[in-house]
C-alpha cells in the first residue's frame, strides 16, 4: 500500500514537471519556427 502511494505521487509529480516543460517550451518554439 505504501508503494502504491508512493508510485502515485511520483507519477503526479512526473505529469506535473512534464507539463511545465511543455508549458515553458512553447515560447520559445515560437521564437524558433
């Protein structure tokens, strides 16, 4: 039960900085077409 949880906030975290990556790339695709 403490692995499933840990694995579940590991992966919240993981979409988290995923989508902050995504949201900070955009900018600059749009500087660099």
């Amino acid at each position: 039960r403490k692995a499933i949880e840990k694995l579940a906030n590991e992966m919240a975290g993981a979409d988290a900085v995923l989508k902050l990556r995504l949201h900070l790339a955009q900018p600059y695709d749009n500087a660099q077409p």
